[in-house]
C-alpha cells in the first residue's frame, strides 16, 4: 500500500506539471501558485486514490515516460520571441486499425537496420518499442497524424484573428474526399537537423490538397509569412532520427519496401477520409473549415 500510494503522489504531481504548463509560445503568463497546506491540513483533507486506469492513462507508456533518450522531433526553426505564435495549418489523419499491423512490422525492420529512430511527437526510441509489437503498434501509428498546408511560422498576437478569419474564408466549403496515403518516403527538414520516415499521398487527395495548400499560401502572403514549398509533396511522418541520414534510410526504406510489397510501387497503404481542416496558434487549435455534401 505504501508504495502504490507513493506511486499515486508520483503520477498526481505529474498531472498536475503537465497541466500547469500549456501556456502559449508567448511565456508572458505563468501559472497561479499552489496554496501550501500544512501537514496536518494535507492528511484530513487528502482525496481518495485515483482509479488504477489513471496510473495507465493514454499518455502513459509505463517505463517509456521517463526515457533518458527521449528527444523532441519538432525542432524550432526559427527563434522564440516574446509576443510570437507558432501557428501550423494542417489536416488530421488517423490511421485504421486494419492496416496498422503491417505498417508496424514495416517499422519493426527498418528500425533494426537504422539505429536511432523514434516515433514522431511522442519521440520515443522505437528501438525500445520493439520488444513489444502491440506497443509499437499503438504508441507509433495509434495517434493523430498531420499533413501540413503550410509552414509553420512565428507570427504577432495581433495577427491571429485576421490569420484564421482569412483561413476560413478561402476554405470555409470544402467537399468530403479519400486520401490515398500509398508510398513510404524520406524526407529532410530545412536546416538538415533531422530525416523523417513519412507516408506520401500521390493519388487521391494530391489535387484537393494541392488546392487548399494553394489557398493557405495565400493567406500567408497577405500576412507577410513565408509559403509552402514550390513543389509540395503532401505527407505525414512517423518516424524520425538526428541529422541529415537520409541516403541510408532511402535505402533501407527501398529494400525493405519492395520486400513487403513485391516490387509494387502502386499499393495503398491505408485509406483516410479528409476529415477537415484545423489551425493551431499556440496552445490553441482553430477549426477552419465546414463540409458541404
């Protein structure tokens, strides 16, 4: 009983942290402090023990919280300001449970033969994740996924609420379509500081997003903020690793690729539903698109 209650007080105060910390970009507020209560207050006033699914909450990865090695794959490309809002323009994508299973086995094997992956946001070893396939399969590929419409870029407090009033005008009415998520790719980010393991859309979807990537570029353009790429190849990214690898891990991705698929370079890895569009400014996400039939 000791040593469960002390695991409670352990994961009570880590709740606690991570809730004290979602302010925005801007480190302008900080949080109230915690009024202190005396021992004798703390022991007749102590809350009963939270339910056990706590101690095993959706972000939780047991041993896994607490990985020395743990990294963060999104890496500022730009300077923190005071008074500045990483703002992203993406659509979310859920993978299916069904294709999930092969995909996990996809990165079972690449990670054996490249050391130093992780899987993306949460931005654990998959190395670790790899002594237990469920694992791997969950926390890798069971979590929200973005493709991205545009840069993301620091802007001005005052620039948010024309920023998203334009977003939802130019894509206010968007129409329901499939996005066919069908060839495993590489990819490198600007400064070279890290290679990424993404699934690349070049079916359907590639016209409809091209469109909407279009149309955020030029939302930016009225609010002085760099464009997307010339060409832009719409993805999401599961894995990543340190540094510019991206000739080893092309190749390795090639091999292991045309092993599980037979050479064929057509099939569909899994099939989403466009699902909308959102915009996260700081801590805040904005929905910005509604659906017409």
């Amino acid at each position: 009983r000791v040593w469960f209650s002390f695991c409670v007080r352990v994961k009570m105060e880590a709740l606690i942290a991570s809730y004290g910390d979602s302010s925005s970009d801007s480190d302008s507020e900080s949080p109230a402090p915690r009024p202190e209560l005396k021992n004798s207050e703390e022991s007749s006033s102590a809350l009963p023990p939270p339910p056990l699914s706590l101690l095993n909450s959706p972000n939780s990865f047991g041993f896994l919280d607490f990985s020395p090695s743990a990294q963060p794959s999104r890496v500022r490309n730009f300077p923190h300001v005071e008074g500045n809002y990483a703002v992203h323009v993406y659509i979310p994508v859920f993978i299916p449970s069904a294709p999930r299973k092969e995909m996990a086995l996809f990165l079972n094997k690449l990670a054996s033969l490249v050391p130093g992956l992780h899987a993306v946001d949460v931005d654990v070893p998959l190395e670790i994740l790899r002594k237990d396939e469920h694992k791997l399969e969950q926390v890798a590929l069971g979590r929200e996924f973005h493709i991205s419409l545009g840069r993301t870029v620091p802007i001005r407090v005052h620039q948010i609420d024309s920023l998203v009033t334009m977003l939802r005008q130019k894509l206010q009415i968007q129409r329901r379509y499939w996005i066919d998520f069908s060839k495993w790719e590489v990819f490198v980010n600007d400064d070279h500081t890290r290679t990424f393991v993404s699934i690349e859309v070049i079916a359907a979807g590639l016209a409809e997003i091209t469109k909407q990537i279009q149309a955020v570029n030029e939302v930016y353009k009225l609010h002085n903020l760099p464009e997307f790429y010339k060409d832009p190849r719409p993805h999401i990214s599961v894995a990543w690793a340190s540094d510019d690898i991206s000739s080893s891990l092309k190749q390795a991705v090639e091999e292991e690729r045309r092993s599980t698929v037979g050479g064929s370079l057509q099939k569909c890895l899994f099939t989403s539903k466009f699902n909308g569009i959102e915009c996260r400014i700081g801590s805040k996400t904005h929905k910005i698109c509604k659906f017409s039939e």
